[in-house]
C-alpha cells in the first residue's frame, strides 16, 4: 500500500511539472529521449518546524545564516533555496531536484553548529533530503522529512523523521508535522495558465458546495436542539440529593494540582544536548520516568453553583541546563502556581524566575475544561484532562521556545471542600507514584522544542531528576 500511493502521489506531481513543461516538450519527443526532461528554474520553500525556528532565535539565543543563493524570509520565516535542477521521469513519473545554497544554525549559548547543504527533493521518494555538516563531520544525504506529494507541489505536508530529531537535538521531532513545502519553477512557459486555471476550478467548486450544505445544516439542527434539551433537564432532577449534601461555596482545606508543563520539554531537558536536571522543591513531587509533577496543599474559594473555583498551590519545579563555566543557559523556576475556573474555562498562573529575573503572576496557558459544571463527591472536586494551551506572556516566559497557542500538557486538580476529606491518591493530569531520587545526567531523549503530547508518567514522586535541559 505505502508504495501504490507514493506513485500515486508522484504520479500527480509529473503532470504538473508536464504541464509546467508544455505538452510538446514531451508529447513531441521520441521514446527514447522522453524518458528524462531536464528542468531548470526550480525554488523550494521550507522553514523545516516553525517552532524550532523561534526556539533558535530565542531560548538558545541562536542565528540562521542562509549562504550561496539560499534566503531566509523576513521575521525569521521560511527558507528558500534557489537554482534547481533536475528531471522528469517519465516512465517512473518522478520529479527529482537539486538546489543550491546552503543553511547554517548557530548557537554559542546552546553550543550546536549545523549546516545543511545540497537540498534535494524526489516525489518519488517523498522526501527531503540534504547533507547535514556537524562538528567538522558532514553526512550526505540525510532525510528530514516525508512529504505528501501534491499536483501542484504547493503547501505540501511534511512529517519530520527519525533523523530530523538526532540533527535538530530533539527525539520528540520524529514523526512531528513539519512546515509545509513548496516546489515551484520560478519562470513558468504560456502554456501553464491554461491548463491548470480548468482543472482546478472545476474539481473543487464541485466537491465543496455540495458536501457542505447538506451535511452541516442537517446535522446541527438535528442533534443538538434533541440532545441537549433531554440531557440536562433529566440529569438534575434524578439526583437531588448530590449537590444538597456538600456545601455550595466556601473556602478549600486542601487540594493537588498535576500538571507537566509539556512533555516534550521535560525530554528535552533530560536529553543528552543540554545535560541538565529537573529539580522539585518545596513540597512538589514529579513521577518516575520523568513524569509529570504534583504540586499540594491547595487553598482557595469554590462556587459549585456557579461553577467557579481559585487555587493556590504549593510547591516550585526547576529546570536548568546549558552549564558552561559554572553558569547555565538555561534556569527557570516555577512557584506559587494557581488554577482559576468559571464555567469550564481559566487560567494557570504562576510566579517565574528565569537567569534570576522574577516576572510574578504570569498567566501561563488558557484552560478548558470538558465540561462547565464542578461537581462535589465525598467533599472532594475532581476536575481531569483540563486542556491547556500556551499564552503569549507564558511563551515569553519560556523564551518563545513555544509559540502561543501551543498546546500544553494537560491539567488535573482535585480539592478538599473540608478537613479530612480523602483526595484521590496519585491522581490528577498523569497518574502514577514513584520514590525520591535524583537521576543521572543526560537521561531521556534527546531534547529540544517538540512537537504537544500526552503526559508520560504520573503524580506522585519527589526528588530531582537529573537530565538534559537545552538551551538550544
């Protein structure tokens, strides 16, 4: 199956660049030559990730320098790199291509240089490749991505592979999307108006006015004026006696909140690039494997008939990495985390100290909860899996090595309503205990800003855990 459709896909791709060509350059050829069109003219566009991009420029105070044809968009965008060549294929129908200038990314603080050099694209393979110079070594031909081959080799989707990671300095780069990629011939012949302007125009107006008007005006009338109505009506009267038996409001006696602020960030301070450690102090506990962390002794007001809840929580959380010459290029602590909710949304703030500059109440991630309502049981609150995605000032917090709107890992907080009330043991945004203790150095995968997932681990375990944090 993988290889029909990459010759499907590669298929699509040689009748556009025949079309890019003119139907003569290869109708009117004989047999023999038809079988390889040289083409010329050629620019590929690819930023390879975004957020690894900001992450250069600006936790690992780093720099992209393109050389030899090659440019960088403005506003650190996009690479472009220029002057390719290739063939045509028309009996494999694959579009194979060669650019010219190279890419070199530096970072003194984080300590990595890299060049790529000889980018190439084949939609036969699918893939991008390029010689990939580091620490006086250069590899030929390394592949950095997959790609969905399109007809127009336009925004092309890209998957970044196991390779991209080990050049970029992060394992959790594998598998990641990547930034789109464009292949265009920068001097089109006359005859490329023509055809594409009539296929195109025609398959997509079809396609997309009659799929969605029937679909979406149907459905939604549909389900949800019926599914709401006979849900919360009946759900409330059949059980009177839950919200009479804990009180409404008051003050909170006690409380955890798990969070693991992202995952990939925790593998890319454990990894073998920034050498660092992971530190919880205070109170706080972090699960084994390089989990996620506990912060405990909440305190705070609830409104289970509004809906509304504020928690503060115990507990700080260190990340630091980059040592050179008894200093770090990366130092972030973490304190006086606090959650908010109202009707299912909120926020996560906390005090952040970073090279020693604290910044106090930073609104770190938006929150978003499954559902509006707070609901008591055995005096304890239970709200898991709150969605958590990365503001503006929470990516200046961690030196846009996240842009905003990232999605964070996901948040889990339980409170006590009274003294004496059993919080649930261990539970929260990851689940899961472990003992005290410190880790070596260079543990994990490698790191670097990758891509959002799940939380590995869970609540419970204290100690250090000693690891890689990159600055780069």
């Amino acid at each position: 199956m993988p290889a029909r459709r990459r010759r499907s896909t590669a298929l699509a791709a040689a009748v556009a660049t025949a079309t890019a060509l003119g139907a003569t350059a290869l109708i009117g050829a004989p047999a023999a030559s038809a079988a390889e069109v040289p083409l010329t003219g050629y620019e590929l566009t690819w930023g390879i990730k975004d957020s690894y991009r900001a992450y250069v420029t600006g936790m690992a105070k780093g720099t992209f320098t393109p050389t030899g044809g090659a440019v960088q968009a403005d506003g650190n965008g996009a690479f472009t790199f220029t002057e390719g060549t290739g063939s045509y294929d028309s009996t494999g129908h694959t579009v194979s291509l060669g650019f010219r200038g190279s890419l070199r990314i530096v970072s003194e603080a984080h300590r990595f240089d890299i060049t790529l050099s000889d980018i190439r694209f084949d939609s036969g393979d699918a893939e991008i490749t390029a010689d990939v110079t580091r620490d006086g070594t250069t590899t030929d031909d390394v592949p950095l991505a997959k790609v969905t081959v399109t007809r127009g080799m336009k925004d092309m989707a890209t998957e970044l592979t196991k390779e991209a990671g080990e050049v970029l300095g992060s394992a959790s780069y594998e598998g990641a999307a990547g930034d789109p990629l464009t292949v265009l011939q920068t001097t089109k012949p006359s005859p490329t108006p023509d055809p594409e302007p009539t296929d195109e125009p025609t398959g997509e107006p079809t396609a997309d006015p009659t799929g969605k008007p029937s679909e979406k005006p149907t459905d939604k009338p549909t389900d949800q004026p019926s599914g709401k109505p006979t849900d919360q009506p009946s759900g409330k009267p059949t059980t009177p006696g839950e919200p009479a038996a804990p009180a409404t409001r008051g003050q909170i006696a006690d409380g955890t909140l798990g969070w693991g602020v992202k995952d990939s960030f925790r593998a890319y301070v454990v990894g073998p690039v920034a050498k660092g450690k992971v530190t919880v102090s205070a109170g706080a506990k972090q699960a084994a494997g390089n989990g996620a962390f506990t912060f405990p002794d909440a305190s705070g007001t609830y409104d289970t008939e509004a809906g509304s809840l504020e928690a503060a929580f115990k507990g700080a959380v260190n990340f630091k990495g980059h040592a050179s010459n008894g200093t770090h290029g990366l130092d972030l602590t973490l304190t006086d985390l606090r959650a908010t909710l109202k009707g299912g949304s909120g926020t996560l703030t906390a005090d952040v100290t970073s090279l020693g500059k604290t910044s106090q109440d930073v609104v770190l991630a938006e929150l978003k909860a499954k559902s509006p309502r707070l609901t008591a049981k055995s005096d304890v609150i239970t709200v898991n899996g709150i969605a958590a995605t990365l503001t503006k000032a929470g990516a200046t917090a961690f030196g846009d090595f996240y842009t905003a709107g990232t999605a964070l890992d996901p948040v889990g907080l339980s409170v006590a309503l009274k003294d004496g009330a059993a919080l649930p043991g261990g539970s929260g945004s990851g689940g899961g205990t472990a003992g005290s203790g410190t880790a070596g150095s260079g543990a994990g995968s490698a790191g670097g800003p990758g891509p959002s997932g799940s939380t590995t681990g869970g609540l419970g375990a204290t100690g250090d855990l000693t690891g890689g944090l990159a600055s780069t």
